[in-house]
C-alpha cells in the first residue's frame, strides 16, 4: 500500500493512500477549507496537487460539484466522451479527505462513516482518499441497507460495494418469461452472477440446482448473503470462478458487460468487457458446458451497436464461428431514467436501445 506525505500546520504528516481503481496518490498536497474557490481548486488539480480538505463537508461536495460543472464537455465520439469523463474523474478526484484512526472525519458536519467503510473497504483507519471515493462508498452502503425491491422476484436484493446492481430490471422480466428448456427441472449455470439475482430467479422458477458464478469476491460475498436471505442456498451454489465452472448444464445464462471496452473501476466490469472478453468466452466454452438438448441464454444490450462498438453481423458471425445457433429471441426496451433523458449526449442511441435476450443451442449442422 503506498503511503502519501503532507505538511500541516507546520508538522510533517503520513498516512496510507487508498484508491480502489488503483490512482496513483498526488505528488503534492495541500491543505485547504471553506475558503477555496471553484476556479483554484481546479487550477491545484490540473497540475496535478491532492487538496486535503479541512472545512465544512456538505462545502467539500458542494466545490465538487461546482468544479464539475466548470469541466468542459467537449461533444465527440461515444469513446472521446468516455475518455474526457475519465480525465474529468481524475480532476475531481484530487479534493482529499482523511480518515481518522478512529474510522471517523474530523470534518465540521461529517456523517459517521465507519459502517459504510467497514463494508466497502473492510475499515481503512489512518488513510488518505479522495473525497468521491468516499461519497461512493457512502452511497453504495446505503443501497445495501434498503436494497432494491425487483417485481420479477418479489423480493428485495441487496447490492454491495462494487457489485452491479439490478437497476435495469427489464432484463429479468425476459427471464421471468422464457420458457425453461426441457421438461422437469433444469441443472442452471449463472455465469457473473453479480447479486445472485438472476440464480435467485431461476431457483424460484423451479431450476433443481443453480451453480452461479463471479470473479469478484465481493461479488461472491454479496449473492451468498442475497441467497441466504431468500431462502435459496439448497438450490444455489455459488463459487468465486473465472466464468466457467465444472461440468454441464440444461441451462446456461450470461448476462455480460454491454460495451466493449475497459473498465475504469471494479463497479465499471459491469458495464465494460474488454475487447468483448467475457461475451466471446461464453459463447466459445457453451457447447463444452452444454447438456445435448441444453440452452444458453445470452442477454444482452444493443447499444454497443448504435454506438458503433460493435455490429450486430458480428456477434451472429461469432455465435456461428462457436458451433451455435439462435434458437429464438425475446427483446424489450430498456426502462432506466437515461432511455428518456433527452439531454443526455448519447440519447438518440439510448432512444433506440433494445435487451435481448437470444436462445442459444448446439448447432445441428
């Protein structure tokens, strides 16, 4: 863990430097308050100088936001604009808070944060981080402590730190309504189960196993927690695995990252999948996994293709070049608040954005 250094109040201070995307910690830091203008902080920030903020917390999020707003937009392509937000992200990342040995902020007006912190980072006392960072962390523990009423599940799930939450639920009402394949109860493989909710699903729709898998631990942890609450841990297994676990299924469900292209954070794998690595393996290891008359249910946004990522020819060419077939599809439109924002930039892609939810068999030919 690196460690960062500053002077305060003439005294010479050190403490461990925390970033979960892996940022670097500045080279210099100030200390500032209340008194620091939208216009200076930017200026510390793009020369690279962490501000160790000292003043009043609600004013911490209020300069944020203020300097947020005078970070210009420049209008581009969608990958142009991905990477003006990243550039954006590290300026606003350079307003710092430190945390006390005592898990606390000694900041005028700061929530208690030992809880959330305890649950995203496992505790951090002693630590330098950006203030976002924390705020996310902040966030992220309240949705875990209401979670999030899904109707297709009847139930409420409870996201963690880091891990994708349910929010695009119309992906579970194509679940919810697929036919199961076969007759009886199907063996189900829930490949980056994120929550559990999709194994959740499949378990109450009368799967007779479900073995879900995650590469995140975090992961791992929160669907184990999510299982354990409804009830389901006779029928669900879930392991920490890179995709893949062994053996075969009647039914096979992945729901990939929708873009291709990196991801900037843990909570970011949900959404990017580099050089369309996870949708490319599913696709090349279904058949291995497949019971003779199983299916593979991939779902999966189009966006990727208004946005020019990726075409619909070539995803039909890789679901071919992998020994497949489509069976059958079912799409619906997506319900989240960006769909109908007409001042988001990319609202005339989003506007058309379909999920879908394709059949997949062994191929017969």
């Amino acid at each position: 863990m690196s460690t960062v250094q500053w002077t305060e109040n003439g005294i010479t201070r050190t403490a461990r430097w925390h970033s979960e995307n892996g940022t670097p910690p500045p080279g210099r830091i100030v200390v500032v308050d209340d008194r620091l203008r939208p216009a200076a902080a930017l200026r510390f920030a793009r020369a690279g100088t962490g501000m160790l903020w000292r003043g009043d917390f609600p004013n911490a999020r209020q300069l944020v936001r203020a300097m947020d707003r005078r970070i210009p937009r420049p209008p581009g392509s969608f990958p142009e604009m991905r990477a003006a937000r990243a550039r954006r992200a590290i300026l606003l990342g350079k307003v710092l808070v430190f945390v006390e040995s005592d898990h606390s902020l000694h900041l005028r007006r700061a929530p208690d944060i030992r809880a959330a912190c305890e649950h995203a980072f496992g505790g951090i006392p002693g630590t330098l981080l950006s203030l976002r960072e924390l705020l996310g962390a902040l966030s992220a523990y309240q949705w875990h402590q209401k979670g999030i009423y899904l109707k297709a599940l009847d139930a409420r799930i409870f996201p963690s730190y880091s891990v994708f939450a349910p929010t695009r639920s119309e992906y579970l009402d194509l679940v919810a309504r697929e036919p199961l394949p076969g007759k009886g109860s199907p063996v189900v493989f829930d490949l980056g189960t994120g929550t559990g909710v999709l194994a959740a699903l499949l378990a109450r729709r009368g799967a007779a196993e479900v073995v879900a898998t995650d590469l995140n631990p975090r992961a791992v942890r929160c669907a184990q927690d999510n299982l354990r609450r409804l009830g389901l841990t006779d029928r669900v297994q879930v392991l920490e695995a890179d995709l893949w676990p062994s053996g075969r299924a009647d039914l096979v469900v992945c729901n990939p990252p929708w873009l291709p292209g990196n991801p900037a954070s843990a909570l970011e794998l949900g959404i990017y999948d580099a050089s369309s690595a996870m949708l490319n393996r599913f696709l090349a290891g279904l058949r291995e996994h497949l019971t003779p008359h199983g299916e593979g249910w991939l779902i999966l946004s189009d966006l990727a293709e208004h946005l020019g990522l990726r075409t619909r020819a070539e995803l039909l060419a890789r679901i071919s070049a992998a020994g497949l077939e489509v069976a059958g599809r079912r799409e619906t439109t997506p319900r989240h608040r960006r769909a109908t924002d007409s001042a988001d930039p990319l609202h005339p892609q989003r506007s058309r954005e379909r999920t879908t939810l394709w059949r997949l068999t062994m191929s017969r030919a």
